[in-house]
C-alpha cells in the first residue's frame, strides 16, 4: 500500500492525535514494531518525528503493519479508527454524514468519535471460532477468560463426536487489507484443559420449526455456550506477545446488561460479526426490531448476517450488550434473523449459580 498526499496528512494526524508524547510513540514503535525509532527519526519537534517515521514506513514498505500496531496499541482511538478503515483494517462504517445522521436518529445524545471509541474496543472483544482449522463462528468475551458463543457452534465438540476441545481456536485481531491480503493472522488462544466449558444450553426444537407460530423454546433452550479460556485474554493489552508495551489499555470484556433491556424503547440494533469467517463486519439498523416472543426467549430482527455470525453480540445505539445472535429465518423466503435476549440468558445461569463467572471490569 501506498499513502497519497491527503492520506499522509491524515496518518500524521492519526498519529498525533493517538501518540502525544513521543515517549508514547517511541515504546508503540519498539514493542510492537521492533524498530528504534532514535534510528529512524530524530528531532525535537513531534509532528516532525512522526512525519519522519511515516516516510521510513513508505520507503521500507511497512506502512500497514505501522497502522496495525497503532491502533493495537491505543484501540478505542477514533481517529485511528477512523483512518484505517479505508485499507480495511478497521471495521467498515458508513461515511462520517450518514453516520451522524445514523446516530442521531438512533440516539441524539451519542456523537460520532464516543461511537468509534466503543466501537474499536468491541473489536478487540469479540473473536473467531475455528475446529480443526475451520471458522464456525463468532463469539465474545464476557470476563479475562470466558467467551460465549452458541451450542450449536460447539455442538460437535460438546457431544464429543466430531471434535475435541483441544480442536477449537479462538482467534482475536485478524486483520486483512482492503485487497484480501493477510496483514495480521490475529492473536489465537484455546481452551482449558480441564474445565472449558462452563455451561450450556441447548438449541430448540422449534428453532429447527419452518413456521413455529404459538410454540416458544423452553427457558433453558437458549442456544449458548458459556466457554472457559487457557489464558485471560482480556487482562492482557491487545496483541500482547512475550513483552507488554508498558501503559497499553488492557483488552477487557463486552459488560453484561444490569436490567432487562425493553426491544420495543429503541428498534436499532447492530451485530458485531466474523461472516463467512471474514474479517469482524459490523451490521447496523436503526429499524430493526421486529418482536420478541411471548416467553422472552427470542427476539427476531431484520439486521443483516450470514453464515459464520452464529454467537454474535448484538448491540442497542447506546452499543449495549441485548443479545446473543443465533440464527436466520429458516423459511423459503427468509424475512428476519433471530437473537437470545440477553436478559434471559443471565436469568438462567442467576438460576444455576453460574453468574458469578462473568466478569466486573477492572478500574
């Protein structure tokens, strides 16, 4: 890749906007980069550093992974965000007009840069969920080492007949450029080795029903897969290797819902996914709920997925975790997808003293 003038400009204010120290930069570019950058550029002035630092990016061909290990370093910074999203190495969202005027009609009191604030943390949060090297899913964190996904992403490995739990990989911060070249295979983790999975509740038969008019799952039929991690992911930095760059933010975890959230107040609701097992995508509507059943067990939606978005979080405009994405209209011309309200999910590990496993930010 190849910055044009405009887009060196924007870089270089990227950059300041995420770096305003050069020892802040400085620690990016060696921790993340192995690259000193006293070599590279020197000079009192800090935008003239980060300048010089861009050109020896250009002349040396590693632009992309510079834009990678600055956004991995400070990921909730918007402008970073906002940037890379033009290589594709950010989640896509509409151009900065339509996404004000998005925002606004879905909550007046967000402004664009706390939107892509939260947006480039969810990111880090939510993963990929391979077996035996295949993408079967997505899945978020929900403390330092549980992911949830659905049962039925992991059903060959719950029943055991398919697969096995050293089988699954869970692959965080994949990064591909607009071009489909590989930038960052990501940061991957598996299971525990004793005592990986946490709880579960199955798919219900009427999920698998064409046209299930009055019948509603039962309570404990909510497709999900609570999932304990061989290491706490979300207590290390973003991209974390052998060595932490001293003061990055920690990755953290999606926070649960403190009340049962009402479908009917705000209809937007927007889906944090990996389809076809692509790079995170993200799908937003602000008309999109269309109901919830009479149990409260499911909730239908009109925002796009495909297949491999199974187990995705699904968000409020206020990017508040409601539910946990399952599955699309089985009929022969699919009119809605389908969600667990998170409320009920919560409702039934409170039941089976399981609660407790999610996990409370650290300050």
């Amino acid at each position: 890749m190849r910055l044009t003038g405009q887009q060196y400009q924007q870089l270089t204010e990227a950059l300041l906007d995420a770096f305003p120290s050069l020892a802040k930069l400085d620690q990016m570019v060696q921790f993340r980069l192995g690259k000193n950058i006293h070599a590279i550029a020197l000079g009192d002035d800090l935008k003239e550093i980060v300048f010089k630092v861009i050109r020896a990016a250009e002349a040396e061909g590693w632009t992309a992974q510079l834009i990678v290990a600055a956004r991995e370093s400070v990921p909730g910074n918007p402008v970073l965000l906002a940037f890379s999203q033009q290589f594709g190495l950010g989640t896509a969202t509409p151009p900065r007009p339509e996404l004000e005027r998005i925002i606004r009609r879905a909550n007046s009191f967000l402004d664009v840069a706390k939107w892509r604030t939260r947006l480039g943390e969810i990111e880090t949060q939510v993963c990929r969920i391979e077996i035996k090297g295949q993408a079967t899913g997505t899945g978020f964190l929900l403390g330092p080492d549980v992911v949830i996904t659905n049962y039925h992403v992991m059903k060959s490995v719950i029943e055991g007949k398919q697969a096995l739990p050293g089988d699954v990989t869970l692959r965080f911060d994949y990064k591909q450029l607009g071009d489909g070249t590989t930038l960052n295979p990501g940061t991957t983790f598996g299971l525990d080795t004793t005592e990986w999975l946490i709880d579960k509740s199955p798919v219900s038969k009427v999920d698998t029903m064409i046209e299930p008019k009055d019948k509603v799952p039962q309570p404990d039929e909510l497709d999900y897969a609570l999932l304990r991690l061989r290491a706490a992911v979300g207590n290390q930095s973003v991209g974390e290797k052998e060595k932490a760059e001293p003061g990055a933010p920690l990755r953290k975890w999606i926070e649960v819902p403190a009340q049962p959230y009402d479908f009917t107040s705000n209809p937007a609701l927007y889906i944090m996914q990996h389809p076809q097992g692509a790079t995170l995508k993200l799908a937003l509507d602000t008309e999109a709920i269309i109901g919830v059943n009479s149990n409260q067990t499911r909730v239908t939606y009109k925002t796009n997925t495909e297949p491999g978005s199974s187990g995705s979080p699904c968000f409020n405009s206020n990017w508040e975790l409601v539910a946990l994405h399952h599955s699309g209209n089985r009929g022969l011309n699919p009119a809605y997808n389908e969600g667990i309200p998170f409320a009920a999910i919560l409702a039934l590990l409170e039941q089976r003293g399981l609660k407790s496993v999610l996990g409370e930010q650290p300050l």
